[in-house]
C-alpha cells in the first residue's frame, strides 16, 4: 500500500498543478480530434492537450529542460495508450474499485497532505481541478496497481537455488552498494522481425551518442524512452544493487559517477543506464515482528463485496460490546487460521499484501481495525504484540526473496506491458492532418 500511496502522492502533485488555459477569443481554436483507437475506446486531441499541459508544469517546476513539443504529444500518446489498454484489460476481467475504496484511498491523501477531505477539495477546486475527475484519474491508478499485482508480482516465481545464489554472492561480495540511476527503455515488440530489431538498435546509439555527448539525459528520456519513467527523466532514485535489474546491476557496476553504459540488450529491447551516484549501505539487524490475528470474510460469485463489509462491521460491534475476538474468528472467519482464533503468529515486515500490511502497521496493541479490504477478501485485524527481533537464518533468507522478487519485478512489468500493446488494437492517428 506505501507503493499505491507513493503513485498516488506523485500523481496529485502533478494534479494539482493542472490549469490549461483557454484560447484568446481572436485566435483560431483546432476543433477536437481523434488522435487514437485503443481496442473500443478513444483518445481525444483535447485529452492529450490536457495531460500535456499538467505535464509541462511539473517538468517546468522541476527545471528539466523540455524536447520538442512533438515529441513530448507521442512520448505522452504513448503512455495515454498503454493507460488506456491497461484500463480496458482490467475491465474486461471484471477488476474494479469501488466507491468506499476509493474514498479511502482519498482521504489517505488527503491526509499525507496535512489536508481535511473540505480542505482538500478547496485546494483542487482553487486549481481548476474538478473533484468527479479527480477522483476517477485516482480510481484508474488504483485499478492499474492492481492489475499489475495480479498479473505480475503475484506470478513471479523465486527458487529457493536463487535464493542460495543470492545469499552465496552477497556474503563472497561484502557490503553492499546502492546506486542512483536514470535508464532509457526503447521497447521491442513481442515478436519483432530483424528489420524492426535494426531500427530499434540505431534509435538506441543515437540516443546513447547524444548522451555521450553531454546533452541533458533527463531531456533524452523524455524524448527516446518508452518507460513509464521517461517524462520524470527515467530516475529510478536511489536502490540497492541487489534491487535493481540483474542487467541495471552489472552496468553499474562498471560505471563511474555520471558515465553512461553501452547499449543493453534484453528481451524487453534496449537500454541504455545513466549512474547518477553510488553510496555504500548497511544491512538492517533487526526488524520489528507484529503478533496479529484476523476474521476474513471472502468474496466471491456468492458473497458481494458489500454483504462481507456489512457482515463483518456486525461482527466488529459484537466485539467492541464484549464478544470474544477468538470466538468470533472460529463463527465467521473463512481463512486457514479460524481454528486458532484468527491468530495469523508473528509476522515480519513484508509476509503479507500491502492491502493488510499497511492497516495493521496503523493499529496499536489491541486496537481493531476498521473493515479492511486485500486481494483476499474482507477483514478485521487485532494487533496483539510487538517486539524488536534481530534477523534470524530464516529472515535473511526472506529478505533475501524479497530482493530477488524485487529486481525480477521490472523486468516482468515491462515485459508483459509489451505483450499487452502487442495483443491490443491500437490506432494512432496523430500524425494524421
């Protein structure tokens, strides 16, 4: 959930420095326009223009250096594009999020802005920012999120022989190091001829001549790179070694500060990494463990998201007038841990969803949570014990895991985000007059 708050953190800021002006009343206005098809929906002139112009403000406030305005419209259509077949795939599989979801996740931001949800609807309103679209662009990040959950970081697959690896490396390599990279991403169909590979190849060693040369690298993501980064300049801020890409990793080992790779190849296409800084970093030795237990009500073709919510705020009021908690879990709770009252056992950081993680981060001792919803259903969480534990043999190795799912997880995001355009109907009209 810190990962959902952080995107929705940068798309408000980006919101709300939204305010496209009209055009003088003697100057000609272009009539709207089509400018893509994506599978039945589509993209309008106007639509493109507004993304546009949000856009131009944060790179202004940021000072980067801008590319030619044609080519920010089709770096900008392109992400628009990949929005929209995201958008029409997790419709197709019936993935949406509701209303009280989303007032959820709205009033979080609202929060982290120090804002009352009055408040923060002033401050949209006082920027242009109408509240139903606001809240729509916030729904459309969310269902993204998890799409990508669902089709990518719960399918990746980590052996335990990677994790052997993995420990072996780090305890042959010494400490580790965290770099600072930007990257430009020039994606290759899924089944591209060599014709098109050759192509691809040249745009990328005139990307990377350029970069060479000394031009702006964050003008230059803007301007070649197909990564969903590339108008924040292609910054990957600051990661371990062992979270970064394997072929990120390599690279920048070999780099000194502010060199540019040579031109990398791999099954998303090619890249091309920029190390910005490196810094050396120190291993944790000691993690926070949370005893917790739970009552999960799962939805389904049976039970609708509302009668779980419904059922398990009936249940919340019996335990708030006294009723046992653990007896409770043994009535209601459809989850493996009934039998025991709920009790889930001590959890590390990151043994659970986001979803449930970051709520029951939020409780104290004893507290119980409001109903809670995750991929898995319904919940109500009581936080029963915290403790300080040092990191065992078996925590290492989850870390270890953790790191490993961590730097496959761009890679399989890109990769299936190239096979997602590949399989969608796409028309781009923009070049058209």
């Amino acid at each position: 959930m810190k990962k959902l708050i952080s995107q929705l953190a940068i798309l408000l800021c980006c919101t709300l420095a939204l305010s496209v002006s009209a055009a003088p009343r003697d100057e000609p206005v272009e009539a709207d326009r089509i400018v893509a098809v994506v599978g039945s929906d589509v993209i309008t002139y106007y639509e493109l223009q507004s993304r546009l112009a949000t856009v131009l403000k944060q790179l202004q406030k940021q000072g980067t250096p801008l590319p030619p305005q044609d080519v920010l419209e089709r770096q900008m259509l392109e992400r628009m594009i990949m929005e929209k077949a995201q958008l029409n795939y997790a419709r197709d599989g019936g993935m949406k999020v509701d209303d009280v979801q989303l007032d959820q996740a709205i009033n979080r931001i609202a929060a982290n802005n120090k804002l009352s949800l009055p408040q923060f609807r002033q401050v949209l309103e006082k920027d242009g920012v109408p509240y139903a679209k606001f809240r729509e662009e916030i729904r459309n990040e969310m269902v993204m999120t998890r799409l990508r959950e669902r089709e990518v970081d719960n399918k990746l697959v980590v052996s335990d022989g990677e994790v052997d690896n993995y420990l072996a490396e780090q305890k042959a390599g010494g400490a580790n190091e965290e770099y600072q990279l930007a990257h430009i991403l020039l994606r290759a169909p899924e089944s591209a001829t060599p014709e098109q590979l050759q192509k691809l190849r040249l745009r990328g060693e005139q990307a990377l001549n350029r970069a060479r040369s000394g031009e702006n690298f964050a003008e230059l993501s803007a301007a070649f790179s197909d990564a969903p980064d590339a108008l924040q300049g292609g910054n990957l801020g600051w990661r371990p070694s062992n979270r970064l890409p394997g072929l990120y990793a390599e690279a920048a080992a070999r780099l000194r500060d502010g060199e540019v790779s040579p031109l990398l190849r791999s099954s998303a296409g090619f890249h091309i990494v920029k190390l910005i800084g490196k810094r050396g970093s120190s291993d944790t030795v000691s993690i926070q463990q949370t005893l917790v237990r739970h009552i999960l009500i799962r939805v389904n073709e049976v039970v609708s998201e509302r009668e779980a919510r419904h059922k398990l705020q009936i249940v919340r009021e019996r335990i708030q007038n006294g009723a046992d908690f653990a007896e409770q879990a043994r009535l209601y709770s459809q989850d493996g841990s009934a039998a025991k009252g709920g009790e889930l056992g001590w959890m590390n950081p990151g043994d659970t969803v986001p979803e449930f993680e970051q709520p029951m981060n939020a409780l104290k001792p004893g507290e119980l949570s409001e109903v809670v919803q995750s991929p898995f259903g319904m919940h109500l969480i009581q936080v029963m014990e915290r403790r300080e534990r040092d990191v065992s043999v078996e925590r290492q190795r989850g870390a270890a895991r953790q790191a490993l799912r961590e730097r496959k997880l761009d890679e399989a995001y890109q990769d299936w985000l190239r096979q997602l355009r590949d399989r969608t109907y796409v028309e781009n009209r923009l070049e058209e007059k």
